[in-house]
C-alpha cells in the first residue's frame, strides 16, 4: 500500500492555469499568419521589448559576440557538443537503409532521410539554456538536416552571447535574436525574413510549448513537453542528502517543475523532506524552487521496490533518477520514462548539461508512448517497391483485383487487372469495346 507524505496540485489546477495560455498564443499565431515580419515584431517588442533593426545575425555579429565568450566557456561547449555528436552519431549508425527480395522478383526497400528544414528553439528568459543548442542542433546536423534555423530570445534586453556561440559551433544555419510563441510561430508558418521549417525542436515555457502543440500538424515537432519533472526512486541505501540535492536540481527549472521521490524507507522519506526545507531558504533559486517543491512536490512510501517500480511506471515521469542497491534492475523493471539516470554517480544534471545524451524529453504523462528527441526524429522513413519479374507482377495483379473488389475499389482492382492480362494473358471482362 502507498503511504503519501506529501502530494502536489491536481490535474484540473494545472489545466485551468493553461487556459489562459492557450487563448493568448492562439491569436499571436493567427496574428502572424495574417502580418508576418509586422506580427512578429511588435509582439517580440511587447513580450520581450527587444526590436532590433534585424532579428538575423550575420557571420559578422556572430564572430564578434562570440569573441565575447570566456575561453573556457568554448573550450567546455566544444567537449559537451562532442559528447552530444558522438552519442547522436551511434543513434544515426543504428538506423539503415535497406532492400529485400520478398519473393522472386519483388524488391521492398527503406531509407532514412532527414527532413530538409528545421527549427531549433533555444529558451533564455531567466536562464539562457546553453545546452539546448547542443541537443536540437548538433542532433539535427548528425541527422543531415540540410537548413537548421535557430531562434533564442534576448536575454533583459541583452545578447546571450553563450549561447550564440553554442548555436554557431553546432553548425545552426541561421540564428535569430527572437523568443516566445512568436519566434517558433514564425519558423512554422514562414515570414517575409524567416523560412519555413518542416519541423520544431527543443524545450521552451508554457507559451512555446502550447504553440508546438497547436502547429503540429502543419509541421512537425519533437515532443509534447509541459514544465520539466524528475522522479527520483530509492531505498535505505540511499543518501538523503543527495536525493533532497538532486531533487531541488531539478525543482529551480520552474515552480510549475513537479519533483517527487517514491522510497521503500519512510525513515529515508522522512529525513529527505526534512533536509529540502533546511536547503531551500538559502538556494539562490528558491523563488522558482520553493513553489515547485511546496505545489508540485510528492513523497510516497511503497512496500518494496516492485511497488516502486509499478508506481514509477505511472506517473511516466521525464527524468527518473535511481538510487537503490541494484539501480540496473530498472532497466528490466520500468518502461514509462523519458531518460534512466542509474545510481548515485549519475545526476540529472550531467544529462541535462553535459554527458552526451539528449535532454529534450517527453513530460506530462507522454513518455507513455514517446521517447526523448533524438536523430531519428529529424529522420523520415520512408518505403519504396519495384517490381521486376513479370510473372510475379502477374500474380500479385490477380491478388490485387480480388481484394480490391472486396472493398468496393474497382479503380484499385483495375490496375492489377491490367497487370495480370499484360504478363500473364488475364481477361479484362470490363473493358471498353473501343478499347478491344
């Protein structure tokens, strides 16, 4: 039986908080649909009171405020982009092309390509999400994306200068000083200055997750991804000072960021809860951590790790981070996650940052059926046939006749009708006399 010691805002909460997010972004969409360039400027004036002569930056600008960024600051961006390239390269290395001869004469074949354009979103707001770049576009070029076009938002008024460094290493194609619901907007839809993109990526605030979801569709996108979450599980093997460490990590991304910790230890609970509430008052993010963790945190004490395991699985969270005596036995256990953190020396932080695999991850229940970005998702598989024995064609047009009329598809039937009396001497009982 499940024991809560603490438990956080329902589901209806969070979708009434939401509906006011929804109305505004559905009409900047509409608005800049209408009026391009002219949209996007005045909301990116009014949201973020940034209205620079050109969005865009040149090979000029971008080589001068990179100059601005610390040595070491691209000295780290180099080796994380590294990591990020190279576990994104064996991703790519395990997706091939191939065809099959079925059956004599029957050749079936598929390839993996890459969409032509995309667009990779990188937020700033309170933090300039450097490691962003990293994960939409470095992944994106693995994938042979030909044109990746990036938009990050000014920062108070300023150029995060580390972050344009890290979009131009990655390889980006084009880089806009532009944030919110209007920049992705304008990289779906398309305007007088920004191209067109086949698909969005990359994390970003309620605003740019809402406007993700109502343009899917029209192009495509990584994920559904809503406030982002960690699920720690762990035993009496656990150190309570890194399980309250670990979860306020991730509590200071914002305080709609549920946390929450399932233990077979009420003992472990007890102090974990207790050591939260001694670090908080003095953690610089308390502002965006402490509500997270008051609305939004959950403590649960299980029978045993089964019933944790079971528990997990349920709530489907992005980041599960394990801190038990066997953290591997999660990878037999547990199937509903965006990404496995296995045991005390592996945080959520080093894959939100450093460690090579891709932070962008499904949340909000949706890691049920999807996982994490990843080469693939900028990848279409696509199929192709041919058929070259025309014996084979020959049967495969009585086939199709048959279950085509079963269906009431005389158009599809005809075509394997002429098949079957072109190579093997099949009547055409339904042609045209002047055809004859």
């Amino acid at each position: 039986m499940t024991k809560y010691l603490k438990t956080g805002s329902s589901v209806a909460q969070d979708n009434e908080r939401l509906r006011g997010v929804r109305e505004t972004v559905t009409g900047v969409i509409a608005d800049i649909r209408e009026r391009g360039d002219v949209a996007v400027r005045e909301y990116s004036e009014k949201f973020d009171g940034w209205s620079p002569a050109s969005f865009a930056l040149d090979a000029e600008a971008i080589q001068k405020i990179v100059s601005t960024v610390p040595a070491q600051a691209i000295a780290d961006i180099k080796t994380v982009q590294a990591r990020v390239r190279n576990f994104a390269q064996h991703q790519r290395d395990s997706l091939t092309d191939f065809e099959v001869e079925t059956e004599p004469g029957i050749l079936l074949g598929q390839k993996n390509l890459p969409v032509s354009a995309a667009g990779a979103y990188v937020p700033g707001g309170r933090y300039p999400l450097v490691a962003s770049a990293h994960m939409t576009v470095v992944t994106a070029k693995v994938a042979g994306v030909e044109r990746v076009t990036a938009c990050t938002p000014p920062i108070k008024g300023e150029i995060p200068a580390t972050t344009v460094a890290a979009l131009s290493m990655a390889g980006a194609d084009e880089i806009f000083l532009l944030g919110g619901t209007q920049a992705v907007a304008a990289m779906a839809i398309g305007t007088e200055s920004i191209g067109k993109v086949d698909m969005l990526a990359g994390p970003g605030n309620a605003f740019v997750a809402e406007a993700k979801r109502q343009l899917f569709g029209e192009v495509g996108i990584d994920l559904f991804a809503g406030p982002t979450e960690i699920l720690i599980v762990a035993d009496e093997h656990a150190d309570p000072f890194i399980v309250a460490v670990d979860l306020l990590s991730q509590a200071e991304h914002g305080p709609d960021s549920p946390a929450i910790l399932i233990t077979t230890s009420e003992d472990l609970a007890v102090k974990v809860m207790a050591l939260i509430e001694e670090i908080l008052p003095e953690m610089p993010t308390n502002d965006f951590a402490g509500p997270a963790w008051r609305d939004h945190g959950e403590v649960a004490v299980v029978e045993d790790l089964d019933a944790a395991w079971k528990l997990a699985d349920e709530y489907a969270s992005e980041h599960v981070q394990v801190l038990t005596g066997n953290p591997r036995e999660a990878l037999e256990k547990m199937q509903n996650y965006g990404a496995l953190f296995l045991g005390e020396g592996t945080c959520v932080s080093y894959g939100d940052k450093v460690i090579g695999t891709n932070h962008t991850l499904p949340t909000r229940g949706s890691a049920n059926y999807t996982g994490g970005l990843w080469v693939g998702k900028y990848l279409k598989t696509v199929t192709y046939q041919e058929v070259t024995d025309q014996a084979a064609s020959a049967v495969l047009g009585e086939i199709c006749g048959r279950a085509s009329r079963v269906e009431f598809f005389e158009g599809h039937a005809r075509s394997g009708d002429v098949r079957a009396h072109k190579y093997a001497g099949a009547e055409l009982p339904w042609i045209p006399a002047s055809l004859k």
